[in-house]
C-alpha cells in the first residue's frame, strides 16, 4: 500500500502533468503561438529548460545518496525506521501540496519543491525497501515485490484518471484558469501520497534493532557502508550484481524521468497525447512486473534482467531514430513492459542474495546509495549532453553505453554464479 500511496508521486510529479505544466510554463512562444526557445533564467544563469530540470533531479538524488547511510545507520541500531520513513515520506507529500503555488513568476519555489519532494520520495524508499526481507520468507520476495509495484501502478494510474479529467476536461468543472488543473494535481498528489500512507504505517510491524555501535551516527553510517561492501567482496554474485545494476540503473532511471520532455521538447507532442502514453506505460507496467517475476521462475533472475537490459538497449536505438508520434507510443509499450519488471526484479534479486543480517536497512541503504549516484550520473550526463549539442538525441545514445556495459557485467556475473554452482555441486 505505500507503493499504491508514493507512486502517485513518480508519475504525475515525475514522468507527465509536472514535466509538461513546467515545459509549458518555461517555453517562449512568438505571437502565433509557436515555441521559439527553451532558455531560461535561474539564479542568474541561462539554462535549457530541460537541462535546469535534471540538473534539479539529479542534485536532489546526490543529497540522499548522502544522508541515507546516516538515516540506515540510526534506524538499524535504534529500530525506528518507520519513522524516518514517516518523515521522508511527510517531507515529500508536503513538497508536492506546496507545488500548487508554482507558476513561472516562482520558479525558485517550483525548482526547491522538485528536489524536495524528490528526496522524500527517495528518502522514504531506503526504509521501505528494507522491510523486505523483514516481512516476506525467501521463496515470496520476488512475487511480494511484484505485488508491491503492481499496487503502485494501480493506485496511481487511478489518481492520474483523477487529475486527468481537471487537465483535459476544465470546462466541465469551471475551471477557466489554464494553469489551475495542474496545480491541483500536485496538491492532490501530496495529499494521496500521505493520506495512503496512513495504511502502511498502521500495520508495519516495529523494525528490529540492532546494537549500537561506538562512534557518532555520523560515523556510523558510512562505517555500516563499508562493512557492506566488504562482506560484498567476499560475495562474488552479490558484488558483480551491484556493478551491473549501477550501471543499468543510471539508464533506466533516466529514461523514466526524461521521457516526458523528450516527447514534448524533441518530437513536439501534445501534452494530452503525452499524459495519456504514459499512463499506459503504468499499466503495461503491471504485467511487466508479474511477468518478470514468473520469467525468473523459469529461467533465473540473472538470465531475465540480462534480458531485459538487453531490450533497453534497442529501446535507446529506437528512441535516438523514432520521428513520429505513433513510432513513440510503440517504445513507451515496450518502456512500460520492462519497466516494472527490471525495477521489482532488481529489488528482490539483491534481497535474495544478499547474507542473512538484522542489518538489513543498511544493505538497503547501499542499494539505494548505488541506485542514486546512478541516476545522478545519468541524470547529470543526460543533461550535460544535451546542453553540449543542443539536441536531446544525443543524451540517449549517452544511456545506451550504460546499459551495454550493464549488461557485460550481468553475463560475467551469470558466469561466476554457474562457476560457484559447479563447486558446490561437486
């Protein structure tokens, strides 16, 4: 149920009304109303619209890169990690109602409010994910983390319903204000995200803590990260995983957040046209999710991401050749196919083969860590690419040696897990 409560967040904040509200409002138009520029001024200094936006995104996924393996450390001693995720989870929902007051006269605030709720979002995941292992037995994780992202695209395709008929239908509410429907979908967003909340945080169990360990939490922390990875070294499966889902995970993470202004910048698509493509990428994504999850079963986890990464890499082919509005939708199905699945058999992958530990938010936490320096490399690449050429094609050919290195990494670590298997065996 948290899933169903923040992903409402990631896809209207994140991946349609906010990405399309902010390229509408930062877009300079002539008098007939065609969009002549992009550029825009913050704190003195011109930007690409588009490139301010994941310069924004990918600062706020460095700041929880560097606070999560504070927070993990505390709530692993202390047990308490539901209420940080309390807390992130809050920090995010009221970033969001506060972005109802964003138009481009605030941009600042809209800016500050983006990274805000970004971190919450992150923030609250690091001790989400970490309850896995916690509340599922061995054999149910990869269908329990299916069931938890197929819980978010349904809950959030059904607020994106909700915002929708305010976004393209305003007539039938009264709504004369053009900047009104959007607005109203961040404040209902922050408000969904916390009220559902409410759910999860009634019925998750205490978490269980761990010694306290000498030294400030600041020390701590990044102590606990160390220990991790060192145990990671004598773990060759679990060590080569995490190379290869650092890698991916700075292309797929990307593409989710850029895709939007792709379609608008790029292949000047309708806002509406946008909003409704992504909301069947959500959709497609619950199939996704449960086929990933029965795949594994057949085949093995590594065999099904190698894949999956595999497909990411025609995807970014495509993208970088796609000219016309019905060649995008045919790349958001498959987007949304191996979205869902790539994203929950990641997560249960790591959760089953990481050792057995009461430290589990900080094995969570360097997850996490890894995932959000991904995305702010990617994020920044994709940003910083597309400001040196000045065409957003190029950035997505930039995502594309990410994932092909991904990709080696996960066939060496196929390779070592038939290598153990063999000694074992014998």
């Amino acid at each position: 149920m948290y899933d169903w409560a923040n992903s409402a967040y990631n896809l209207v904040i994140t991946s349609t009304i906010f990405p399309a509200y902010y390229d509408a409002i930062t877009s300079t138009k002539n008098a007939v109303g065609e969009i002549t520029s992009h550029k825009i001024l913050f704190l003195g200094k011109e930007f690409e619209s588009a490139s301010l936006y994941n310069y924004a995104i990918a600062f706020a996924y460095l700041v929880i890169a560097a606070i999560s393996p504070i927070l993990s450390s505390i709530a692993d001693y202390k047990g308490n990690k539901k209420s940080f995720m309390k807390f992130f989870c809050y920090l995010g929902g009221i970033a969001c109602c506060v972005l109802y007051w964003f138009r481009i006269e605030t941009l600042t605030l809209g800016i500050v409010c983006a990274i805000l709720a970004a971190i919450g979002y992150c923030g609250s995941l690091v001790f989400y994910n970490s309850y896995l292992p916690e509340i599922a037995s061995d054999k149910d994780q990869d269908n329990v983390s299916a069931k938890g992202f197929a819980y978010g695209y349904i809950g959030s395709v059904l607020l994106q319903v909700i915002c929708l008929l305010f976004v393209l239908k305003p007539g039938w509410f009264g709504i004369s204000d053009s900047s009104f429907p959007a607005r109203l979908s961040f404040l209902l967003v922050g408000l969904w995200w916390i009220g559902f909340a409410q759910i999860t945080f009634a019925r998750l169990p205490a978490s269980r803590a761990g010694i306290a360990g000498a030294g400030s939490v600041l020390v701590n922390g990044f102590r606990e990260l160390k220990k991790v990875w060192q145990q990671a070294g004598r773990l060759p499966v679990l060590k080569r995983f995490l190379f290869a889902f650092f890698f991916y995970s700075m292309g797929v993470q990307t593409v989710m957040l850029a895709a939007t202004l792709y379609g608008s910048q790029v292949l000047h698509l309708e806002t509406s046209s946008l909003i409704i493509c992504i909301l069947i990428i959500q959709i497609v994504a619950i199939a996704g999710a449960y086929l990933m999850a029965k795949l594994s079963d057949h085949f093995g986890n590594f065999q099904v991401l190698a894949f999956v990464v595999t497909l990411w890499c025609g995807i970014c082919v495509a993208a970088y050749f796609v000219t016309t509005a019905w060649q995008f939708y045919v790349i958001a199905g498959i987007v949304g196919l191996v979205m869902g699945g790539i994203q929950s058999l990641s997560r249960s992958t790591y959760s089953r083969i990481m050792p057995e530990t009461h430290d589990t938010a900080s094995f969570f936490s360097f997850y996490d860590v890894t995932e959000k320096v991904a995305i702010v490399i990617g994020m920044f690449s994709f940003a910083l690419v597309q400001e040196l050429t000045g065409n957003m094609r190029y950035s997505i050919i930039a995502l594309m040696a990410f994932f092909i290195v991904g990709l080696i990494i996960l066939l060496l670590t196929i390779r070592k897990q038939k290598q153990l298997q063999t000694i074992t065996t014998a």
